[in-house]
C-alpha cells in the first residue's frame, strides 16, 4: 500500500503547525550550539591574563560610573 503525498493544499493547517515545531525545535538546537560554543570561547579568553586583566578594570570603570550615577541627585546623570 503506498502512502499519499500530503498536500499543503489539503492540510494547510497542519502543514503550519508542523513548521512552527520543526522551526522551534531547530531554534532551540540551534541556541544550545551557540551556547556550547560561546561557553568554550569564554573559557579561551579568561584564560588569557592580559584579557582577564581588562575586563577587571572596565568593570571597575563601569561599577563606579554606575554607582556615581545612582547617587547623584535625579537629573544630573552623567555618561563616560
């Protein structure tokens, strides 16, 4: 017995929502790649001294702007 090709014609509706599923589906595969590979290049990076260094004093850069931004009267909020 051989199965009918289904047609989008007839099963629009299905058709839908078969490709919304696929497509989150694969979304979501596609997300853990990234993450996997994102988490490896972090990794990579603070390994490196000088980069971990960097990071260090932006942070304490942008903290002490942030803080300075909280306490200042409203208004007067300053960008670096």
């Amino acid at each position: 017995m051989r199965r009918k090709e289904v047609s989008s014609r007839r099963w629009p509706r299905l058709e839908s929502l078969v490709d919304h599923h696929v497509g989150a589906t694969l979304t979501a595969s596609i997300g853990l790649a990234v993450e996997k590979v994102a988490a490896e290049i972090a990794r990579d990076a603070l390994a490196d001294e000088t980069f971990r260094r960097l990071m260090r004093e932006l942070i304490q850069r942008r903290a002490a702007a942030l803080l300075e931004a909280l306490l200042a009267p409203n208004g007067t909020r300053r960008r670096r």
